[in-house]
C-alpha cells in the first residue's frame, strides 16, 4: 500500500505547557496527533478531486517518549486499508531511531461543499 514520510521541527507553541495539556515544555500530544494527523491527510491528495476534502474521524494513539523543542520528528504514514470512502492507516513518529509515537488513524473522503453546508444547516449560521 501507499506510505508517506514528511519531518516536522517541534515548535514552541507546540510544547504541552503552552497548548494547556500539560505543565512541561515538550512535545504536546495534541501536537503530535497534528502530525500524524496531517501526513496521513498529506497522503491522501492524490485521491481527491478538486470538489474534495479528507476529515478524520479517529484516531488511537500511543505518545511514547518526550521530544524536547527543536527537534525533528518524523512522521510516516502507511495506509493500510480503504472501504469506498473510509481510509485507514498505520502511523509511527521517530526522532532519529528512536520511536516516539505510534498509532491507527481513520479518514473520510467528503465533499467539500456538502460538508460545509450541513454543518451551517446543524448551527444555524
């Protein structure tokens, strides 16, 4: 099946103390799922028509090991199983050899428009 690798740079703003998920300046889980999240959705593109977008829906993840700021951290995504369209995949995120997170993560093809729309009907906007 497809597999992607993209690299990602930890960030400030991206430290558990500064999202509020934590009181230490390390890679924030909600950071990491971001990562993981965007490769997944980086590989993807290909399948989409210029009408759609993905959204994910799931995501299972285990944060391994704190990753201090500056580092880089790769992301590597594999998708591992596609029904109509429902998109699942494996993902894993390193810096250097060492395993830092890893996880499954489950996408939907919608169109974008429709999409957009019922969520404006849902709130009233």
């Amino acid at each position: 099946m497809k597999k992607l690798r993209k690299e990602y740079q930890v960030q400030q703003e991206q430290t558990a103390l500064a999202m509020g998920s934590g009181d230490l300046k390390v890679l924030a889980t909600p950071a990491l799922v971001a990562m993981m999240e965007n490769c997944a959705k980086s590989l993807l593109v290909s399948e989409l028509s210029v009408a759609q977008t993905s959204v994910g829906v799931k995501m299972n993840i285990n944060h391994l090991a704190p990753t201090a700021v500056g580092a880089v951290v790769a992301v590597e995504a594999e998708l591992l199983e596609v029904k109509r369209t429902s998109y699942s995949f494996s993902i894993q995120a390193f810096v250097g050899e060492q395993m830092i997170g890893n996880g499954t993560h489950q996408r939907v093809i919608v169109e974008t428009a429709a999409f957009l729309e019922k969520m404006t009907e849902k709130h009233n906007m």
